[in-house]
C-alpha cells in the first residue's frame, strides 16, 4: 500500500478513493485509509512538513512542492467519502505550511522547493501539467476547495489571482494546462456543495457517487461537525440534503432524486 516517494502515494490515495466512489467496494477505502494513515504517521510532521522519501522504516528528505499539492487534493477527497474533518484539517495545515515556506509575493504563484531547502541558482517555479499534474495547478485546486469549506475568501482568491497568471496558456495550450483548466471551470461555474447531514448520510452519499456529478462539493456526516456550511442543518431523526451555491442553499430534501432535479 505504500510507494516510496510521497507524491506517488497521494495520487495512489486520490485512486483509491475515485475507484471507491465507482464500486462502492469497501477494501478501496480501506486502502486509502490505510495510506492516508501512514502518511500522516510516517511523513508528516508537526508543524505540517512533509518528507518526500520513504525507506526502509527512515522518512527523509524535504517534500517538494508537488508532494503538498497531491496530498492536499487526496485529502480532501478522502473527507468527501468519509466526512471524517481530520483529513480536511490535515489538508489545511499542510497549505499553512506551504503558504508559510513556498509562496513567491512577488508573483503570487509557489516555489517548487522550500525556503528551508539548500539554496539553488534560481528557484524553479512548475506551471505546466503534464503526465502528473504541475505542482502550482494542484495547490491553487487545493486553495480553492479549502477556501470553500473553512469560507477562506483568501484562498479562493489566491487561487484565482494563480489561475489569472497562466490562464493565456490555459485557453492557448490546454493539453498541458488540463489540470488547470479544471479549476477555470469551477471559477466559470461555480460547485454544488452538497451536505448530508444525520446517521443515513453513507447511504446518501453511495447513491450521490452512482452520478457523474464533477462539479459538485460534498460535506457532512451524523451531526453538523465544525464546518460553517453544516451549522444549523441537523434535524432529530430525519437525513437531509441540502443543494447549496456559494453558501446558498436551497429547501433541503429527505431523497436524493429530489437532490439531484435541484441540480439541474
């Protein structure tokens, strides 16, 4: 279950979690339970650093840019299967993190190596995706849906001030901008964030991932956690849905048929 280098583990994550939302096969998410928990016990630190490497039971090395990116991204999907907010705040202490020892003033866009690393002639700075999405696109993705969740209008705005400094190549190259393109979408039209809220949120939720629905957001669980969207959704005895743009939230629904036509 575990790769050597970190950003191979995230992404092995984030397929783990896609692969249980097709199937709905339990051992999926075990999996990437599994992986997600060694990553946090093997490679992150503390204070939110990660190590890239992994080896004969020693982590080492400073994680690159890349390695925060995808594992940001595959937290985050891995609270939207499981509405467990240790991983959504694991996902943003990682982003503390990154903001505190990767972020360039001068152009708003992220180092690939950290402050902290052995100074080279020139830090690089990764733009274009390409097999493995670039490093700058996964972090301003990540910005975005952490911005979503914890209402951090800085983030989002980061991302989108990230997103304005490539969109040209975006719109000109997007074979090697995809992954950027994905986040010019979400800007153009914005997610449905979908919360389940009450004990049969799983069942709603394994119905929700029979539809191809990419753009959408989902938050929840058996009581309204610490999320700000979640506050007030509760109600004894009952599992309800709520459809919601930008915070607003349409009348929530008991069945998710009646979610999915408030979609369309």
């Amino acid at each position: 279950d575990v790769y050597k280098r970190q950003g191979w583990n995230a992404m092995m994550l984030k397929g783990y979690v896609d692969a249980y939302k097709a199937f709905n096969k339990e051992e999926y998410l075990t999996t990437a339970l599994n992986n997600a928990h060694f990553i946090v016990e093997r490679s992150m630190q503390t204070d939110g650093r990660l190590n890239r490497n992994y080896k004969d039971g020693k982590s080492s090395i400073n994680a690159f840019l890349d390695d925060y990116g995808l594992t940001i991204e595959a937290f985050v999907a891995l609270y939207q299967v499981t509405f467990d907010e240790q991983w959504l705040k694991n996902a943003n202490k990682l982003m503390d993190y990154v903001n505190e020892h990767f972020y360039d003033d001068n152009t708003g866009m992220y180092f690939y190596t950290s402050d902290l690393d052995p100074k080279l002639i020139a830090r690089k700075f990764e733009i274009s995706d390409n097999v493995i999405p670039s490093s700058n696109s996964s972090i301003a993705k990540g910005l975005f849906l952490l911005g979503h969740y914890y209402y951090n209008e800085n983030y989002v705005n980061r991302a989108e001030l990230m997103l304005n400094n490539v969109r040209d190549n975006v719109l000109t190259q997007t074979a090697f901008h995809s992954n950027w393109a994905l986040l010019e979408t979400w800007m153009i039209n914005k997610p449905f964030e979908i919360a389940i809220v009450g004990n049969d949120w799983k069942k709603h939720l394994t119905e929700f991932n029979t539809y191809f629905l990419p753009n959408t957001i989902f938050l929840g669980g058996s009581n309204e956690g610490s999320l700000e969207l979640l506050k007030n959704k509760l109600v004894e005895g009952s599992t309800m849905i709520y459809v919601c743009v930008d915070k607003s939230c349409k009348l929530p629904v008991s069945d998710v048929n009646d979610a999915i036509l408030q979609l369309k």
